[in-house]
C-alpha cells in the first residue's frame, strides 16, 4: 500500500493505486439481527477496518456472525478529528466499512464528515443499504409519505424546539422526527400547544421484542404516556400536516396579510415560506412584507 503525500496546503494527494478504494457505509439493524442483509455481512467481513459509533455494542453484532474485521471507534463527540484519521487510512488504499449503533450511518448518527471528506480525496463512497428507523415507521403509519420533513432530534433546549415548530405550523408535509424517552412527554406538550391537536403516529422499540405503536390525537397519545410509570426507548414520531388554510391563488400581497394577521408567524417566517411556496425570490418578498408589517410593528 502507499500512503498519499500530503500537499503544501496540508490537503492529502490521491495515489496512483488509490482508485479502488471504498468507504462503505452500512446499515445495521435497528433490532432484530435478521434484518441484516446478505451484502452487510459480505462488506464487514471483507473490508480492512470497521469504524463504528459504538464499538461494545457493535461486537455483538460481528460476534453473531463470525465476523473478526478489527475495529475502531468512530463517535459523534469526536467526530471531526477521528474522520481525518480514518482519511489518511484510507488514503493508504484501505477500505472501512462505517456502521453506526443501529439503522444507517451519517442519518441523525455519525457519518456524515467522514463521507464528505473522502469525497473531497476522490475516494469512492458506497452505500450498503439496509434497515433505518425512519423508513420503518413511515411505511406502517398510514400517513401521507409522498411529501415529508424530516428533523432528526428535535432541539434539546426547549426555547430552540419550540422556536423549530413554530416555523413548521403551518407546513403540508408530515413531520417526522426522533425524540429520546426523557423528552418524548414534553415534546408533545410543546406539539399540542403550537401544532394543534393533531393526529400522530409514534413507534418505539420497532422490530424488537417489546415493539409498540401508538396512533391518535395529540392529546390522547399524551394522554397514554402520562400515565405510564416509566418509558423506555427512542421514539421515532410522525406528525400530520397541517392542510394549507390560508388564501388561494398566488397573490404576495394577499398571502402576507394573512401571514401577518392569522398564522401566528414571525414577518421572517411568512417571508421564507411563501418565497418557497411560489418560487418567488426572498429579498423581493422581504421587500413587500416590510410595508405590511410596518403599520402593525409600529401600533405594536
């Protein structure tokens, strides 16, 4: 193997037999060891290196499959710097698979610096495709999927989550987000209140023993939780839409009054959606909302 030569910028140079190296980055599964594909186990046993977010829990996963590939550590706190590292790797003409706790990597879960960077050297990035969260709960919940927003987690400070869904109150699309077990009851609080009383589907434990789904108004999923001694487990929750209520057709002025006097939205907010809604630039926008607002900034 040869190592690639660092530049006079500090940037790494390619080698001429760097060509067929690969980061594979592999979905494992988020619960039942089935899940698995054929091509997951393939990749992890041949590859040179695993990187992975958690290496105790991933030796169990290698260990049910005989899988003996060493392995290294690759964490969300020290992400940017362990990433140059695995770069200077594979620069050095081996391939690493990234694997993250479970589901697929660089999706709300390490991964995603690691694979832009190898990118940047020329280095081929291949997908292993396989089980995720969010796809697992979106194709049971029988909610709209053609159009959806995904959030990750949601802020953990309160202030910044609520300032999150007050710009997303009025989006069409289903919302779809992932919440921790000590935050779940708050988050729905904080949903009812800006959100509405809204239908939501949420999914907990998929396709583990103690696998639960819970569906229904706001309210009455809040309603069940709280009357829970404990709850355990990461939370994947789709949130309905909101159906479009304001004004028809494509008039600026006539959408920013309504923005204004009925949607509860920041002047900023109404600017930046219904630029997006009618493909209008933000700055022309921007411009006509300001002589709207104005008169009720100044009686404010």
């Amino acid at each position: 193997m040869v190592r690639g030569r660092r530049k006079k910028d500090g940037r790494a140079s390619v080698p001429d037999d760097q060509k067929t190296t690969t980061l594979y980055i592999v979905a494992t599964p988020i619960g039942n060891l089935e899940d698995i594909t054929l091509r997951a186990i393939r990749i992890l046993k041949e590859v040179d290196l695993i990187a992975s977010e958690d290496t105790r829990h991933t030796r169990k996963l290698l260990s049910h499959f005989d899988i003996h590939t060493p392995l290294i550590s690759y964490h969300k706190d020290r992400e940017a710097a362990q990433a140059g590292k695995l770069l200077d790797r594979l620069l050095a003409g081996e391939d690493i698979a990234m694997v993250s706790d479970a589901g697929t990597p660089a999706i709300s879960d390490p991964g995603t610096i690691l694979a832009r960077k190898a990118r940047e050297f020329g280095i081929k990035v291949a997908p292993v495709p396989g089980p995720s969260a969010l796809t697992a709960a979106l194709s049971i919940s029988g909610f709209d999927t053609a159009r959806f927003l995904f959030l990750g987690f949601l802020p953990s400070r309160r202030n910044q989550c609520v300032k999150l869904l007050k710009t997303l109150s009025g989006s069409p699309e289903t919302l779809v987000f992932f919440e921790s077990p000590h935050r779940i009851v708050r988050c729905l609080k904080d949903c009812i209140e800006i959100l509405g009383d809204r239908n939501i589907f949420l999914a907990r434990e998929l396709t583990k023993i103690h696998e639960e789904t819970i569906t229904g108004p706001l309210s009455s999923v809040l309603g069940d939780l709280l009357n829970r001694d404990f709850i355990k487990g990461e939370f994947t929750a789709i949130i309905e839409g909101e159906e479009r209520r304001g004004p028809a057709g494509d008039d600026i002025n006539e959408l920013l009054l309504w923005y204004r006097d009925k949607s509860g939205l920041s002047m900023k907010d109404a600017v930046q959606r219904i630029a997006r809604d009618l493909g209008e630039s933000r700055s022309h926008v921007y411009k006509m909302a300001l002589n709207i607002w104005s008169p009720k900034m100044k009686e404010g």
